[in-house]
C-alpha cells in the first residue's frame, strides 16, 4: 500500500502543487496555525500528542512534497523578501496583516462566548483602522497594550466539542484535520475582508493578501523548520507540535510555537 502511494505522488507531483494551490486559496497563509518564532525554538515539545492518522502513508509522501515545496519555492522567496526589505517596511506588513485578520478573530471570539477576547479584538481592530491609518501601525498594543491573539473556526468547533477527525497533511498547507480543514474553508467563506472583496469585484485582493500572509509566516517559521528538519522524524514531530497547539487553542492554554511576532522582533 505504502508503495503504491509513494508511485502515485511521485508520478503526480503537478497534481499535488495543483491541489496545493486550489487549498492555499481557502488559507489565511501559509503554516499560520503553526509559527514559531526565534525566540521559542529552544522551548520542547512536552509530549507526543496521540493523533488519529489513518493515512499516514500518504500523509508522509505529502510531506515530503511540502518539505520539498519550502526548500525550493517558499523559502526562497521568503529569505528574498526578508532580506531585501527594511524592517520598517515589513513590520508595517505584518500589521496590516494582522489587523486584516481581526474581524474574523472577533466572529469567533463571540462564537465562543469570549467576552473579553471579543472586547480586545473590536477595539484593536477600531484603534488600528484609525489611529493606525488602517494597520499601517499598531497603536492598540504601542499605546493601549491590548494584545493580539488568534482564533479559528476549526477552535471554534473543537470548543463546541467536534472531535479532530483524522489527521491530514494538505499539500502546500502543511498539517491539518479534518475539523480544522473544513473549518479553513469555512474560515475563507465568512472573513468579513474577504466578503467585502468579492462583493466589491476585487477579488484580486483576496488573493494578494493570501500570498503576502503566506510570506510573512514563512518569514516567521525559520525556528519551527528548524526543529522539525533537526528531529528523528520530523513528520512526527511537526504533527506533535501541531496536535498540542490545536489542543492548547481549545481549552485556552498558552500555545507552543504560535507566537507571531513583526520581523523587528525576532
């Protein structure tokens, strides 16, 4: 079986960056569930995470092709935009970024009743737009120190008790569930930013926004890769890293490796 499916990947790596492409158009970017900046790559992982994985063997030949799809395309296309532009300019980047994201981040910090998140989230996103002349800056964690933080629909359906599902490696996109794949796509549906582009026959936007996230994240994700490509096994490791994230979003613990800060920060 193993072998078969190894064949199939082989021979079909134009249908896996195909598919890859089609799936990175209902992603907010690229690793974002899972970044890891600089200053937490000495933090370990406290333990393996059980992970339903019944497609493990293709899931493994998917990751390869991801990890081939990072060294040769992403990464260097990240390491030319990190090192060719100022830090003043990719910072200003990142919070436009960060503060396009926020409505959503909002939707689903009333989904699941998060008073205070919720609060947090509407008053970034009004300070940001405004005195941070639409993201430009972020003046609500400089002056304000409210704090950002994320949130999904794949959380918002584990808080309201769906199970993972089986896990999957997305080509391109890295590791997923089935839970939280749906909850992607549900995600690139109801962005209020999103929206407004299709309505707006801008849907350009849309598309150019979901390349520069995934830039930035890739610009980010130096220390996870890192740590990945260093272990034994690295599939196992990244689905263990990325098992106890998704479970430490859930119950609302501090999250390892999801820490996204400006490239002035790292």
């Amino acid at each position: 079986m193993g072998y078969k499916l190894n064949f199939f990947t082989r021979k079909n790596t134009f249908f896996i960056f195909l598919l890859g492409i089609i799936f990175l158009s209902f992603s907010r970017g690229y690793s974002s569930d899972l970044v890891l900046s600089d200053r937490d790559s000495t933090k370990e992982v406290e333990e393996i995470t059980s992970v339903d994985d019944p497609l493990e063997d293709l899931n493994r030949s998917i990751f390869n092709f991801n990890q081939d799809f990072d060294k040769y395309i992403l990464k260097s296309i990240a390491e030319v935009y990190d090192e060719g532009l100022p830090d003043a300019i990719k910072d200003r980047v990142h919070s436009i970024l960060s503060n396009l994201s926020t409505p959503l981040i909002f939707i689903h910090d009333v989904l699941q009743a998060e008073e205070e998140q919720a609060i947090d989230s509407l008053a970034r996103f009004l300070i940001n737009s405004t005195l941070g002349l639409g993201g430009l800056f972020d003046p609500a964690v400089e002056v304000f120190d409210i704090q950002a933080h994320t949130s999904d629909f794949g959380q918002t359906l584990g808080k309201y008790g769906i199970d993972d599902g089986a896990y999957l490696m997305i080509p391109i996109l890295g590791p997923s569930t089935i839970r939280d794949f749906t909850g992607k796509i549900l995600d690139f549906i109801i962005d209020p930013i999103n929206y407004l582009a299709r309505k707006n026959h801008t849907s350009s936007l849309v598309y150019t926004r979901i390349v520069a996230t995934a830039i930035d994240a890739r610009v980010n994700a130096n220390a996870l890769w890192k740590r990945v490509n260093n272990a034994h096994d690295p599939y196992l490791t990244l689905q263990s890293i990325y098992g106890q994230n998704r479970k430490f979003m859930i119950q609302g613990d501090t999250v390892i490796g999801l820490d996204s800060p400006r490239p002035s920060e790292k």
